[in-house]
C-alpha cells in the first residue's frame, strides 16, 4: 500500500523569520519522510531554494508578488500555478499559517484522511458577516484600510489550517474567474467561495490539531509539551 504524500505550505515573510526558524527547530523536526515543506514568500525575486537546516529539510519558495498579508491569495495562486508538476506527487496540501503550532504533525506517516476540503469549518452569517469583512481592517499590524467587498461562501475553512485534496488542488488551479486578482483578499474565504462554486462539500478535522495564534516563545513551550518524549526516544 503506498504512503501518502503531503506537502505542508506556509506563507510568510521575511520579517517573520522568527516564526519560520521556531518551526523549524520544534514540530517541524517531527514530521515524518511522507511530508515535504514549503515556505512561501512574497517580493521582487522567483526562484526556489532547497535548503537543510540541521538535517531539517525544507524549499523556500519566493514568487513575484507585493509581499503583504492582503496578497496571500496571490501568493498561493501564483505557487500552485508556478508548481503545478511539483505538486502532482502529493495526495494532499497542508495550508498553515506561519504563527500556528501543529500539535501532533508526527502523525502523517499513517493517517488517513476524507474529503476534498479539511479544516474547521465555519457559517457565515448576519451575525458575524460585518466582522469578517473588516477582519483584516481591525487588526492594526496589517495596516489595511479597505474591508474583504466580495462575494462571501455560506461556509469556509479557518485560513490557520486547512488541507485540500487533489481534486480540490485542481479546482483551483483552473478557476478563471475575478477573486484571484482581487486587491485587498483573504485566501481563506477566496478558497472557501471558490470550493463552494465547485460544490465540493468540507469535512471537519478531527485528526490534526493546532495552536493559533502563537508567538515563537510558545511554540518552544509547546514543543516541550507536546513533542518532548518523541525528542527524548531519539
């Protein structure tokens, strides 16, 4: 029976390397052979670079777009058309944020998953509608003055964690339509409206769990409490 093959994808930016380095040097050690990752970053340049840090190994991809939260949409679309023969060996993509701690990530040697679109699974609706919209306006760092105007899904993914199958994968990449080049974007909802469009259902996780929002201090508490007998058996 074959493995199935994961590819774990984790927008950020240069400024976040601390994020990026506390991944790295905690839950990411852990993740098994079957899993490869990628970091994607936004800028001038568009090149991959295969790198090993301590026998951790992991591709930083750099794409041709403005880096800045409202294009990670852009970022995401621009890598999945970019790498397309690059991602047809996987079964699945992980979407992580890079302030996220995956909890249990060792346990992809043997998972098994169902469904086209995984996460943690959200309604919209008149009560939380407004707060969505200016989601990304409301938080000070982001420096965004505009609020998310396009066309919401009825239901979406959480866009810390989410995964996307094969068929999913391809839905993407083959959509023509206008919420790819929005201006101001959250790839969460963009994905989410795009899926729905497709009719592909989501699927609660109930098999990989995580931290979000974390600052690098937590993830290395984290790591200690959750990875520390794995650590220790090595």
């Amino acid at each position: 029976m074959m493995t199935t093959q994961f590819a774990l994808i984790i927008p950020t930016f240069e400024n976040n390397i601390g994020f990026k380095l506390a991944a790295l040097d905690t839950y990411i050690k852990h993740l098994p052979k079957n899993v490869d990752v990628f970091f994607i970053y936004g800028g001038n340049n568009d090149t991959s670079i295969a790198c090993d840090k301590n026998g951790v190994k992991f591709t930083d991809i750099y794409l041709p777009v403005p880096d800045q939260i409202i294009n990670n949409h852009k970022k995401l679309f621009l890598f999945f058309k970019k790498y397309k023969k690059v991602l047809k060996k996987y079964d699945y993509v992980l979407k992580l944020d890079d302030d996220t701690f995956l909890l249990n990530g060792d346990i992809l040697s043997n998972i098994k998953f169902t469904g086209d679109y995984i996460g943690t699974k959200v309604e919209i609706n008149e009560e939380n509608e407004t707060i969505l919209r200016y989601k990304a306006v409301n938080v000070k760092t982001y420096k965004i003055r505009e609020p998310y105007i396009h066309d919401l899904p009825k239901y979406y993914c959480k866009g810390e964690f989410f995964i996307l199958s094969k068929k999913s994968l391809q839905v993407l990449m083959s959509y023509k339509g206008k919420l790819k080049k929005v201006k101001s974007g959250l790839d969460d909802l963009i994905i989410g409206k795009i899926l729905e469009e497709a009719e592909i259902k989501i699927n609660m996780n109930k098999q990989l769990f995580y931290e979000h929002p974390c600052n690098e201090q937590q993830f290395y508490k984290l790591y200690t409490q959750n990875y520390e007998l794995i650590s220790t058996s090595n």
